[in-house]
C-alpha cells in the first residue's frame, strides 16, 4: 500500500474513531458503528491500532466480532433497532415535522435499510469463544 493511501486512512481512522468515542456520551449519535469504521480504516493501514481498539474492555469484543466474525450479540440487536427508530421517528415527527415530505422519506428509507442489514446480521452465540 503506497503511504499517502496509508496516512489518508489513518486520518480517516482517528476520525471515525473520535466520532465512535463522543457517541458514547451524546445521545442519538451511534458510538460503536463509527468505532467499528475506525478499526476497519486501522486494519487497513496501521494493524496497531486496530489491535488497541479491539483489546479495549469496554467496547473491542464488539467490534472485533462484528469486524472478523460478522456476527451481532442478540441484545445488541434489540438495543441497536429500538434506537434506530427512537431516533429516526423522533427525527420524522418531530424535527422534520415542518420541512419537506422528501427529508422525512430518506429518513425513513435509511432507517429501513439500518434495520434491514441489522436484522440480517448473525446472531452470537451466548457461549461463543471468539
């Protein structure tokens, strides 16, 4: 891989990352899809910090499951479709309410898709290994 491909996915790495690390403390803003995207960007171009991301206690064995196992712990899923639509009726109904029908359909349609790719996602096992 040539260097400037490898600093332009660093930059975006630490990028998602710092996003994922502030969506823990906002609410409505996903901390660990922006997470896992920094660990993708970091297995690309710098393997250490793709190993310090997913030897984190408090959110590695996710993204490590997602990243190498493609897989979703049952709970996570609940947890992950209930705030995708908290946030995107909330969003239709409430913030959009005044703006165009359209706005209000993209939300919708991606919500969708979210839930969709979601739902599709393999289940963890509970006493799985990884």
């Amino acid at each position: 891989m040539n260097y400037f491909k490898k600093y332009i996915l660093l930059i975006f790495g630490f990028m998602f990352y710092c996003i994922g690390i502030i969506g823990y403390i906002l609410p409505g803003l996903p901390g660990t899809i922006f997470i896992i995207l920094g660990a993708l960007c970091f297995l690309s171009s710098y393997p250490k910090y793709y190993n310090r991301v997913v030897s984190n206690k408090n959110y590695g064995m996710v993204v490590r499951d997602f990243i190498e196992f493609k897989v979703v712990a049952k709970k996570s899923k609940i947890i992950i479709l209930f705030s995708i639509w908290l946030f995107s009726l909330s969003s239709i109904f409430y913030f959009l309410y005044y703006q165009l029908l359209i706005y209000r359909l993209i939300v919708l349609i991606l919500a969708f898709i979210g839930s969709l790719f979601i739902i599709n996602t393999k289940d963890k096992k509970q006493n799985s290994c990884h």
